[in-house]
C-alpha cells in the first residue's frame, strides 16, 4: 500500500500562486504546474508517481485537488 502525503504536491503548491500571478513580481522562469510520470521516473523520482491520483500520467493540480478531497486516504 502506498500513502500519499502533502510534500508530494510541494513543488506544485509553492509555484502555483506564482505561475498564475498577474502583477508580474515574479521574474525568474515560468514554474511548473504539472511533472509527467515519465520525467519522475527519469530523474530518479519514481516513489512520487503514486501522486497521480487520477492516473492521467501527470502529477498536477488535479491531483492535488484529488487529494485535498481525500481521495488518498
């Protein structure tokens, strides 16, 4: 059984209010709103594949709201 738990969706969650800010304060590269499954286990990452919730290949925002919704549990 594998457990889901909040720091999966860290890298989303501190870059989504930057990626959607429309004041421009933000001046370094666009960040990511979604990590394919594929990049995760490319990159050494597999154990965070268990995030995509909803097994679309991605780990996003829509697992994230998945998650909040206690969809892991």
């Amino acid at each position: 059984m594998t457990f889901i738990h909040a720091v999966n969706f860290t890298p989303i969650g501190v870059n989504f209010i930057k990626s959607s800010e429309s004041w421009r304060a933000f001046t370094g590269a666009t960040p990511r709103d979604r990590v394919s499954v594929r990049e995760l286990r490319r990159t050494g990452r597999g154990e965070l594949i268990a995030a995509d919730l909803n097994g679309d290949g991605w780990v996003d925002l829509a697992d994230m709201q998945m998650y909040m919704q206690g969809a892991a549990q």
